[in-house]
C-alpha cells in the first residue's frame, strides 16, 4: 500500500508531466504536495533520491524526445510545448540530458529513457526524537552564501555581542537554514546565525531579532564534523519522515549547537536539527 508520502511525491510527478509547461516552480510543487514550501525541497530530493528541479528537467526532455521521434512537429513548437521559450535554450537541455541535439536525436529516430539513479535508503543512523519546545526568540546576523560559510556570519555575531556585553545573557548558538542547498544555487542560500536570547535582551542593528515558533518538532542528535550534517538532513527527511504519520510545519528547520569547535574535537561536536511539525 502506498505511503502517504508516496501519494504525495506521486501527485507532484504527475502535475509535473501534465503541465510540462506550466508553473513548476517549487512553490508550486509544494502547493501540489501540500507540503511547506520550507521543507518539500527537502523531502523531495531525501526520498526520490534527486531534487525537484532534476525531475522537471528529466521529465520535460523525456516530453521531448518522444515528440521528436513519433512526429514531424518543428522543433521551436516542441521548445514552447515542455516550457522552454526559444529553440537555443531547449537545445541546450536537450543536448545536457541525452548527449546530442534534438535534430539528430530525431534522424536517429532512437526512444531510450532517461536513466535515473535513486540513492538507496539504509537504516536511520541517528537518533530522533518529538519534542515540544516553546518559542525561541533569538538575535542574529543575517547570511547569504554557502551554508559552510555561515561560521564568518557567526563571528561576527559573537564579536557584536561581546562588545555590547551581552555574553552572559545568551544561550545556545542557532542557525536557521531557509533554502535547501539542493535546489539553490550556493551564493543564493540564505540563513541567519543566532544566539537565544530572553525577550528583555536588546537586540540593536545590525543585530535582528528572529522568533522560531514554539510546538512540536522533530529533533534528530547528530554527532561529529559538521561536514556529516548533510548525511543527517537525509536522513531525518528521507527515512524518518517517510516512516513516520508527521508532516513539516510551515516554518524554517534550525539546529542548535550544544558544543562549540572552539573548544571541542571535531567527533565530539553535537548538534540538533529541529524540523518543526505540524
């Protein structure tokens, strides 16, 4: 019997290849899931094993490529038909998926799939666990770029604080993740590093406040480099959420830094990724 999530990755494949030149936006694919725009991106590519965007392509080319075959239409008309506003662009895709251009691809006359290669799911490596947690206000600096570069957003946050004195009134180190790295482009990836902090902490530019909503979230322990984090993320939404009844809620995942490199080995390092429920 199919999974709920099954159904749900199964309502956007379909979308996807009846409307080839519609709206396939990943808002839109969410909407279609009826996930959080903050997660689907995630559970999309956790679960199938490619991301939402690599499907659209792989799927509008597979279009393609049978009108190619079975039919004279122009190609410029076969462009506008899988979503691509000019001959040049769709050649270009074209050309990136199955290795020749679509005139050739279509003298040669072949039919092939494209192939896809699923990343096979093992068992859930980390513990994870539902916890109720009330809202986080926290005071942040914002970044955008490649998440591994969010540590220079982090540094100047501590120096920021420590300068105004506010060491003492802080808790643990946050960072709250907007985008998924999978579906956008590194420099585009936009995050904020944070402290907790008690709602009578001041919070002055170019410092801004953040509030996480409070309720339940599932909260997977992850032990080691921070490089291993993104096995993690796999995980959480590929494994864990597809067993289990739950569904993201509508606000960013965030992890928690219970230890800092500054003073721990890189094994020893402990963080929470919290995936807010619904």
């Amino acid at each position: 019997m199919a999974t709920d999530y099954e159904k749900r990755l199964n309502r956007v494949v379909e979308y996807i290849h009846d409307n080839p030149a519609g709206d396939l936006s990943l808002d839109a694919l969410a909407d279609v899931a009826a996930l959080s725009r903050f997660h689907f991106h995630r559970v999309y590519a956790a679960m199938t094993g490619e991301t939402a965007a690599a499907t659209v392509r792989r799927m509008r080319m597979h279009r393609a490529a049978v009108a190619l075959v079975q039919g004279m239409t122009p190609l410029r008309q076969i462009a506008r038909h899988v979503g691509y506003p000019d001959q040049a662009s769709f050649s270009r895709a074209f050309s990136d998926i199955y290795g020749t251009g679509p005139a050739a691809f279509r003298s040669r006359g072949e039919l092939r799939p494209v192939s896809l290669s699923l990343t096979p799911k093992g068992p859930l490596m980390y513990p994870v666990e539902i916890r109720t947690h009330a809202a986080r206000r926290l005071i942040c600096l914002p970044h955008q770029g490649p998440y591994p570069e969010i540590g220079r957003a982090f540094e100047k946050l501590g120096a920021t604080v420590a300068s105004r004195g506010l060491l003492a009134q802080l808790g643990n180190m946050v960072g709250v993740y907007y985008d998924s790295p999978a579906d956008t482009a590194p420099e585009a990836l936009r995050s904020h590093a944070g402290f907790e902090a008690a709602p009578e902490t001041p919070c002055l530019p170019p410092l801004e406040q953040v509030v996480l909503p409070g309720g339940r979230h599932a909260v997977l322990t992850f032990r080691g480099p921070y490089a291993g984090l993104s096995a993690a993320y796999d995980q959480l939404f590929g494994i864990w959420l597809a067993e289990s009844d739950e569904i993201p809620g509508n606000s960013p995942v965030f992890e928690v830094y219970l230890n800092s490199p500054m003073d721990t080995a890189p094994d020893d390092l402990l963080t929470e990724i919290w995936m807010p429920l619904s």
